[in-house]
C-alpha cells in the first residue's frame, strides 16, 4: 500500500465517528496507534481535560507510555503539560533542554527506556481538550512535515469528539470522557486478570482484548467486563 493511501485509509477511520456505539476509548487508542505508525514514534498517549478541568490519562500504546503520562500529572511537568497550557506543540527539545526543564520527566524517561517526547494538542481554534504524547527510544527529531502529520491527526481526533457532542446536541464530550475513564478502570482490571491467571504482561494482556474485540466486533470495555467477569479466558482470547 504506498503512503498516499496509507494516510487516507488512517483520516477515513479517524473521522468515522457517526456511529451509534461511538467509543472515545477505542476512538483515541486507534489515534495512538496510528500517530505511532506514522510518525515512526515507539509509543504515544493521550491526556484529556475533562469537564472540570481535572487531566486524565486516557489512552495508550504500552505501559511504559501510561507510566509516563501519569508521572507528568504526579510531578506536574513534562512535554505535554507544556503543550496543554500554550496549546502548541512541543517538540524537537534536546537532551540537555529537556533534563534542565523537566528534570524529574527526564529521568522517568529514561528509566524506562525512551530518549525523547514530543507533544502535540488537541484542539480546535482556541479550545485545547487534551494533548498526545510521542515517546522514542532514540534521541529523535521530527521533521515540519512529521509536526504537520502529527497535528493533523491530532485535529481530526478532536473534531471527532467535538462534533460527536454537537450531532447529539447535549454534553456528551463530558460524558464520553467520564465513561472512558470508567472504561479504563474496568479495562485496568481486565489486565489484571489476564496477567495474574495466564501469566503474561501489561502490554500482552491489551493487546489480546483489542485483537479479541476487532475479530469479534465487540468494544473492548466488552470484552474485558467478560475477562472480569471470568467468562471469557486466555484461550478463548488467543483462539480464531
């Protein structure tokens, strides 16, 4: 498939939001993937600002990334805080930069195996709901172009939520976010299970729901009430 297409096939399913099972989790687990597929990151995760103003980590590619995202609302630096109060991306900040201007970020980063982030916001004209992480195990740079991607991606996303609000006329933005939190909490559980029963790891246990959920058409929220529930089981996950 050459890239053209690529990118087209990524904005048609970013921009599917008319459905009547909408779901914000799915909906911006599949930004992350795709922003890390495109943008040659390693990992990618999204903070959203809920009704309150209160910041939550909502979606992510691995572990590693959900770790970090929390650290940055724990210590209250990081690439993303930045990005979320100017409501520009942060990019491209050297080594160095970035242990002077968030040296416990930096260090966390580190830890855990990345050598640079990026982020990018979420918005639309002045309204900033969140923003997208970019994690990389090398000291990397983006390219204007790989911005450009970047925030394009970042812009369909928040036009999705924002006009899944408007097209049912009524708070569901606020709505949405609060049950994908809820979401997220069942789905934490699921992870457990699936980790303490088939002895696998965080990343492992994900991903056999999300693959689980797309053979079969379900929602992963679904899917892993079933895994809590105990009625749906490692072998059933990993089957056809």
């Amino acid at each position: 498939m050459t890239s053209e297409r690529r990118l087209t096939r990524v904005f048609v399913e970013l921009a599917d939001t008319l459905v009547d099972e909408f779901d914000a989790l799915d909906f911006l687990s599949t930004l992350t993937e795709r922003s890390v597929e495109l943008l040659n990151a390693d990992a990618a995760g999204v903070i959203l600002i809920d009704a309150h103003g209160v910041l939550h980590v909502v979606a992510s590619t691995s572990d590693q990334a959900q770790l970090l995202e929390l650290l940055e609302l724990q210590n209250d630096e990081g690439p993303c805080l930045d990005c979320l109060e100017t409501g520009h991306a942060v990019v491209n900040v050297g080594l160095a930069q970035s242990r002077a201007r968030w040296p416990r970020f930096s260090a966390a980063l580190a830890e855990v195996g990345f050598q640079s982030a990026h982020a990018i916001p979420l918005r639309l004209r002045d309204s900033v709901v969140g923003a997208m992480n970019l994690f990389c195990e090398a000291d990397s740079r983006l390219s204007d172009d790989d911005v450009a991607l970047g925030q394009a991606l970042a812009d369909i996303a928040t036009i999705g939520l924002l006009q899944e609000r408007a097209v049912r006329q009524s708070g569901l933005l606020a709505e949405q976010l609060q049950t994908a939190l809820d979401n997220r909490v069942l789905i934490e559980q699921a992870k457990g299970v699936l980790i303490a029963s088939a002895g696998i790891d965080v990343d492992r246990a994900f991903r056999l729901m999300r693959d689980y959920s797309r053979r079969n058409n379900q929602a992963v929220k679904d899917v892993a009430r079933r895994v809590v529930e105990r009625s749906l089981t490692t072998d059933q996950l990993t089957g056809p």
